[in-house]
C-alpha cells in the first residue's frame, strides 16, 4: 500500500478519482443542485464560463442553451457516468470470472466451448454488437448497463482462464486436493483468490473504457436519455451549440479524458505493484 | 504451418458465420419493424401485410436466414429495404472509404507509435519518457467522437483550414484531377488525424512495454558488450525482435478500431460502411445490417489472419513452434 502510495501514477489517479467521487455524492452541496432547473431561459442560456448571468448567479463552467449551469449538471452526470461504469464492470468480471475459472479447472467439451464462445465474442466488433443492441431495444440506462457488461466480460475470461490452469498444477493446489476437499472448493477457497490479481488490474482499465463506451452511446443518443444528465448526452447536446457555447461539449469531455486516464494510471501502477514479475525494468 | 493456417481458416469462418446468426437473431428479437417504419401510420393492416409477403418477411425465421445464406452464396446480397437500392451498391460506394481511412490510420499510428515507444524504451525513467507516458496515456483516454468534435471546432470553426463533414467537396466533380487530390486529402485530414491520435496511444503504450521486455533479454545483454553503439541495439537486436507482440496486437486491435472509425465516421459524415451502419440499424434495414455486419466481421477476421502470418513471417521462432 505504501509503495501504491508513493507511486506518482497511482496518487494522481486515486486523487482524481477521489475527488470526483466526492464530488458525485455530495454534489447537492458543491453545485446549485438543480441539474435540469431552466429558469428564465432567454435570460440565461450561452453565459460564458467563469461570469455571472443577468440574475447575478455566477456560473463557473457557464451555462446551456436552456441556461442550465454546466457544472452542476458535470457534476450530477458524473453520478451518472461513473455508476454505468463501475456496475458495468462489476458485471463483466462477475461473468469473466466465472466463465474463465470453470473453463480453465474443468478440461473437456465445457471448457472447450466456453473458450469458443469467448474468442468468438472477442472477435466481434463491440461497437457493433453495442449499437445493434442499444439501437434496437428502447434506450435506457439499465440497457447500457447490461450491454456494456455482456459484451465486456471476454477479455477478463482470457485472464482468469490463464492464471486458473497455471495455479491448477502448483503443489498448493495438489496440496489441498489430497486432504480431500472438494474440487468446487479448491477452486474457490485455493485458486480463485491467487487468480485474482490481474482482474482487478483489469477491471480498473475496464472502468475507464466503459465509460467511454457509454458516453459514445450517448453521444448518438442511444444510451443514457435527457434529462437525466450523462457525460455522452452533455457531449452530445453541446455537439449543436458548438460555434455559440464551446464549453458545453468542453467540459463534460475534459472531465471524461481526466477519468480515464486516472483509471489508467492506477491500473498500470496496480499491476506493478500486485505483480512484480510483470514489473518493467 | 499449412495445417495451422487451414485450422485458423476454419476458425475465422465459424466466427463470421456466429457473428451473422448472432445479428440476425438479434435484428429479429428485437421490437420495431422496417414496414411499419416505411409506410408510416397511415398504412392498413392489409398494406403492411403485403409488403411483408412481398420481402418474404412474414415466413418462419430459419427458412428466411436459409434463403437470406443461399443468396450469400449466389453473390446476392439482397436489396435494401429503406434505400431500394441493391446492397451490393450500397456497401460497394462505402466500403473502400472506410478502408482507406483504417488503413491509414492503422499504418500512421503504429509508425508513430513504434517510434515513440522505442525511445521511451530507450530512455526509460527518464523526463522524456515520463512526458512521453503522459501523453500516450492522455491520447488513449480521448473519446473518438469528443476529439473529433474539438478538431471540427479549432480547425473548422475557428481557423476555417479544414472541412468537417463528407468525403468530397459538393464540387468535386467538375475539378481538375491536382485539385480533386487536394480536395480528397482535406477532407480526410480531420478523421484522419482524429483516427490516427487515437491509435498512437494503445501502440505506444504496448510498444514500450515489449520494447524493456526485449531490453531485459541477454541477447541485448551480449549487443551491448560486444560494443554495439546503443542506437544499433535498439534498431537493429531491440525493435525487430519486440516486433513479434506488437504485430500481434495490431491485429488483435482491428475490432477496436473499427468500432471507433464507426464513431468517427458518424461524426464526419464519412460515406463509409460505419455510418452506413448505424442509418441501417435505425431504419431497421435488415439486409443492410446483415451485409454490412457480415462485411465487418470478415475484415476484422482477416485482418487478424494477415497479423498472424506477418509474426510468423517477422519471428522464425513463431514459424517452428506451429509447425
């Protein structure tokens, strides 16, 4: 933890992500708390950043073109943003780890279809696979969710399927066979706790190419819908406004590439630490 | 190795064959219905009922797919439902121009992204390669469609350099053939470069990484003591043989690629088959959607095909153990 700590990558990208987190769950007390308010919309709507509207509210990243304050609404998308991505993973490493450990303990025509259907997902194009699903069901949050987890489970199968086969013959394992305990609890008492390192190496990338993933289902308006405000829908709304009020689309893309590469940092400096063997010179 | 490439062969057809079943399953599950998009409210029960029977789409579904493959196999991609158009001449007028958009940009970024990496790798915990790291890091996290919006506002908006949208200027065909490369090459240059900066942060990043890896290796060891200068150890003992993974990589990452030109493309307004795509899907033009899955799902396979045979051919090694 201490090394962690002292990592610079790893102390940007928890303080980022820190601070956005606090920012998502207290953000009633760090913006107006109106994210879809629209007041007096001719009065207020393209104030530029950093100045006040004709009402004298200061708006800091400015405001909309139905004068609602961009901050508040990056800062309440931010709940949004980073919710889809977080349970988006937690789905894709649920499914992940399961497909992986069963195909990579139990040999035979089980494994050897799981590992088809993996490399076969892993071919498709995502986008693809995201757009015919997105596009064809009616848009929702919880689709996105669902999507984003179904199609983002392959990578991780491949990880844990490695690390299960590898620890599968080591004397520990062998160990614990021999005084008689179940296979299904070798698996999950003895492997799976070894085999975890770099899921969570990898689902802390995964989060951030969620994200991505979600505000660029957004962005064609297949993903969260307005109001509820999301980092793709405020990209996307900003998209029309973008020769009278550049900021719109701006800022909530500034916030997403700070996300991101934070998540990135923190996995690289992740992997570093939990796995020295992988560790570069 | 004949024996290997016939097995993967096999592979890549199963995959593109799932990747058909899967969409045509899924275009079918799903709700909405292209006659109803077509004829609009006002049309009857009857209508609707005849245009179904017209594009055979109210038989069963395996006897539609069996039909829809037989076809395939003929040469026949169908009509679109929304256009009228042969398919065959819809997906013929874009397919080249997403190509030549991947294509450059695949090539573009790993050069540049090869060239970075080496030297990060050359230069290891040094200030260069911890800037150099910020940067890779910065451009693999940009959103395709977010950078593409930024260009089209500084290039477009305000410097009034470049075009934002299309493949050609609405004058293009009355221009002189100079003329017509420049007009081409402007407007290729904002989904180009959007494409392209992308890229060069996932081949950087890896690039680095096989790169030490390879630096680690006696081999490199005995170069140096042999009193190679260190510009020969990199360029000609280090590079060639990190080659082997990044080649891999790059045809592993063709998926990913191509999902993003679709973003890309969408937001340019390129005529390419992402776009394409994406009108399908809406309009529910399920020819489209099969032909343009099925397109995709082959390049993507022999794109993967192509890197294998290209470490094979770079690594003796990856030739003897498939043997």
């Amino acid at each position: 933890m201490t090394r962690l700590l002292r990592d610079g990558r790893a102390a940007f990208g928890a303080m980022v992500l820190l601070v956005v987190l606090l920012c998502a769950l207290f953000a009633p007390l760090v913006t107006n708390g109106q994210p879809a308010a629209q007041r007096d919309i001719v009065a207020t709507r393209f104030v530029p950043p950093l100045s006040s509207d004709t009402r004298g509210e200061f708006h800091a990243l400015g405001t909309d073109r139905f004068g609602r304050d961009v901050w508040t609404r990056l800062v309440y998308g931010a709940r949004v943003s980073m919710g889809v991505g977080v349970i988006a993973v937690m789905v894709s490493i649920v499914l992940g780890v399961m497909v992986g450990a069963v195909a990579g303990f139990w040999r035979g025509p089980i494994a050897m279809t799981l590992i088809g259907l993996t490399d076969f997902v892993l071919a498709i194009p995502r986008v693809v696979l995201l757009l015919l699903i997105a596009a064809l069901w009616q848009p929702s949050t919880a689709l996105v969710i669902i999507v984003l987890g179904l199609t983002g489970w392959t990578s991780i199968a491949r990880l844990v399927h490695g690390e299960v086969r590898a620890l599968a013959v080591r004397p520990f394992v062998e160990g614990a066979r021999a005084v008689g305990a179940p296979r299904v609890r070798v698996l999950a008492r003895h492997i799976l706790p070894n085999a975890l390192t770099p899921v969570i190496v990898a689902g802390a990338l995964g989060i951030g190419n969620a994200i991505t993933l979600e505000a660029g289902l957004s962005y064609f308006g297949l993903g969260v819908q307005p109001p509820t405000p999301s980092w793709g829908n405020m990209i996307a709304s900003g998209r029309d406004v973008l020769v009278n009020a550049p900021w719109v689309a701006a800022a909530p893309g500034v916030a997403l590439v700070l996300v991101v590469v934070a998540c990135t940092l923190l996995g690289d400096a992740l992997r570093d630490v939990l796995d020295p063997s992988q560790q570069l010179p | 190795m004949l024996a290997r490439l016939a097995h993967r062969l096999f592979a890549g057809f199963a995959v593109v064959l799932g990747v058909v079943t899967l969409t045509f399953l899924l275009l079918h599950a799903a709700p909405g219905d292209p006659i109803e998009l077509m004829l609009g409210q006002t049309a009857t029960a009857e209508q609707v009922a005849a245009q179904r029977r017209a594009l055979g789409l109210d038989r069963p579904l395996p006897a539609q797919f069996a039909s829809w493959l037989g076809r395939l196999g003929r040469g026949d991609w169908g009509t679109s439902i929304a256009r009228g158009r042969p398919v065959r001449a819809v997906l013929g007028d874009a397919w080249p121009a997403t190509v030549r958009l991947v294509a450059l940009s695949l090539l573009l970024s790993y050069l540049i992204g090869l060239f970075i990496g080496a030297i990060q790798a050359a230069r290891s915990r040094s200030r260069t390669d911890t800037i150099l790291s910020v940067t890779t890091v910065t451009l693999f996290a940009l959103p395709g469609f977010w950078l593409a919006l930024m260009l089209v506002l500084v290039f477009t908006y305000w410097a009034r350099w470049l075009p934002a949208f299309g493949a050609a200027g609405l004058d293009a065909d009355y221009l002189s053939a100079g003329a017509w490369m420049v007009d081409r090459l402007r407007h290729l240059a904002l989904p180009l470069t959007t494409l392209t900066l992308i890229g060069i942060g996932g081949a950087a990043r890896f690039a680095r990484g096989a790169m030490l890896d390879t630096l680690s290796q006696p081999f490199i060891t005995t170069a140096r003591a042999k009193g190679l200068v260190p510009r020969q150890v990199i360029a000609r003992h280090a590079l060639r043989n990190a080659l082997t993974p990044i080649v891999t990589l790059l045809g592993l990452s063709l998926p990913a690629l191509f999902s993003g030109a679709v973003f890309i493309e969408a937001v340019f307004a390129w005529p390419g088959v992402g776009r394409i795509l994406v009108e399908a899907v809406q309009a529910r033009d399920y020819p489209v959607v099969m032909a343009a899955t099925t397109v995709s799902a082959v390049l993507v396979v022999a794109g993967n095909l192509l890197a294998d045979i290209l470490a094979a051919w770079l690594d003796p090694r990856v030739r003897s153990a498939s043997a």
